[in-house]
DNA sequence: GTGGGATGGGCAA
DNA sequence: TGCCCCTCCCACA
C-alpha cells in the first residue's frame, strides 16, 4: 500500500522499534550483502520520511535511502525477527525489535549530497506539518497539464498516489482533464487540506479510506458502478502512465 | 492452481 | 510511450 501515508507510517513504527540503537544489519536475499555489512554494528540515529522516500540516518554519518516503489514491503515487530519470509532485501533488528523490507524499488547507501538532491526534485509533503503548498501552487497555476497529471508528479506534491488523486479529485468535485491553471486558488487550499487530513488518517490506520470504513473509495477502481452521490457509472481513463477513476456526473 | 494487475518510478527511445 | 524492476494478492478457473 505504499502511498506516503504507508511510508510516513513505516517511519513512526520503526522509530520505536530501531532509533537510538546500534542495528545488527544483513541482507537475507543477498542482493543488499556488501552494503549491509557496511551497516551492521552502527547506531541508527533517525528515520525520516520525505513523500514517499525514507531516510535512515546511521551514526558514522551514511543514510539509507529506502522507496517502496509498487511491491516494497515492511514487516516488522518486537523481539526476535522470524524466518525470512520471500525475498527479503533488508533486515534489521535491535534489542527491542525487527524490519525486514522486500521489494524496493530503491535501497541504496546515500551521502548527504546525495540525500539532498532527492529532497531537491520532490514537492512539499502533506504529512510535513512544516511544509507549506505555496511552491506546489505556483507550478500548478502556470501549467497546462490535468489536474489529474499534476497531482500524481511528485516534483509538485510529495506523497499522493493513485488512490489518494482518484479520491482527492472526487472530494473536491474536479475532473482529472481540467488543466491545472483552470483550478481556482481556493480549489487548490481545499485539495491541500483534504489531502492533509486524508494522508494523516492513512498514517493513522495504516489504511486509505476516503469514504466509509467498509466501502472505503468514492471512485477509485470502481468502473462502470453507480456514483456514491449521484449514481452515474464511475468511468476511467489512463493519465500520467495510470488509471484514473472519475464520476462525470460530480466532478467538472 | 494460476495469471494478470497493482497503491511507483527510472530509463531508453 | 512503453519497458523493466521483481513481490503480493485476488479474481477466475
């Protein structure tokens, strides 16, 4: 489920389970060997999570950048880690508990420099209460691309998925096709904030729900099912290399 | 049992 | 635009 309420999450929980202790590092799958040697035995000082990219800070001043792309997966716990299970890239584990981490699209050991010019290309992050919208307005408000393109850019918005833009675009009653410069400034405060308050109670649960806790999307892969408001079958489009779900009846 | 698609993104062309 | 990465899950048999 890796949208950046998923990895913002997986930051919180991991927290508690490795910061401030030295980690025992390895690499089950052997795919991630020699660099968790490098690892193994450091204090982990912070994990941190900018949209959907995670930074492990280890003491000897190296990050581990982590994104989980479409298939990455976290499992994790107290106590001792279980037998692997799959492919598992990654494993650490502390004296209070244990992450393994298969899947990634990303696992590498990042410099500072090269951490910083990953947080150079992405946007502002709803779930970072300090940033503010302000850069991702401007590039929305001079730009000719959908709506539905910009939101799922991540050099604009850090963060929002597939589900959370099909939802977020329902929510404020806006089709994916309308430019981003045709979106009204109060429009975009709004979409901000619902994506703030969608993303942290993602974080919260661990799962999206934008709608009821049982029929938990509006739009979102439900193609040619009556609208929740008004009926109309939902449709669906590619944008931006992925599906997109919109009602014509509510959203303009 | 199994095949296709999936909540991403980098890259070649 | 399409391919690849390379894992999980669910719809369908």
């Amino acid at each position: 489920m890796p949208e950046g309420h998923t990895v913002h999450r997986a930051a919180r929980l991991q927290r508690e389970l490795l910061a401030g202790s030295a980690l025992a590092v390895d690499s089950p799958q052997g795919r991630f060997a020699e660099e968790a040697a490098l690892l193994d035995g450091q204090r982990l000082e912070s994990i941190e999570a900018y949209g959907k990219h995670l930074f492990y800070a280890f003491e000897s001043g190296v990050y581990l950048h982590v994104h989980l792309g479409l298939f990455g997966k976290f499992r994790m716990g107290a106590g001792r880690a279980p037998e692997p299970r799959g492919a598992v890239r990654v494993r650490f584990q502390s004296e209070r508990g244990w992450v393994t981490l298969s899947g990634p699209t990303a696992c590498e050991i990042l410099d500072a420099s090269g951490r910083r010019s990953i947080l150079a290309r992405i946007g502002p992050d709803p779930l970072r209460p300090t940033d503010r919208p302000a850069r991702a307005f401007a590039r929305i408000a001079k730009s000719s691309t959908p709506i539905g393109a910009l939101l799922m850019d991540q050099s604009v918005i850090a963060g929002i998925g597939n589900v959370y833009r099909a939802e977020l675009l329902f929510r404020a009653g806006i089709a994916p096709q309308v430019p981003g410069r045709a979106v009204p400034r109060t429009a975009l405060l709004e979409l901000w904030r619902d994506a703030r308050a969608l993303l942290r109670a993602g974080e919260r649960t661990g799962r999206i729900v934008t709608f009821r806790p049982r029929e938990r999307h509006y739009v979102y892969n439900r193609t040619g099912k009556p609208c929740r408001t008004c009926a109309t079958p939902i449709v669906s489009a590619t944008m931006a290399a992925r599906t997109v779900y919109w009602c014509p009846g509510c959203q303009h």
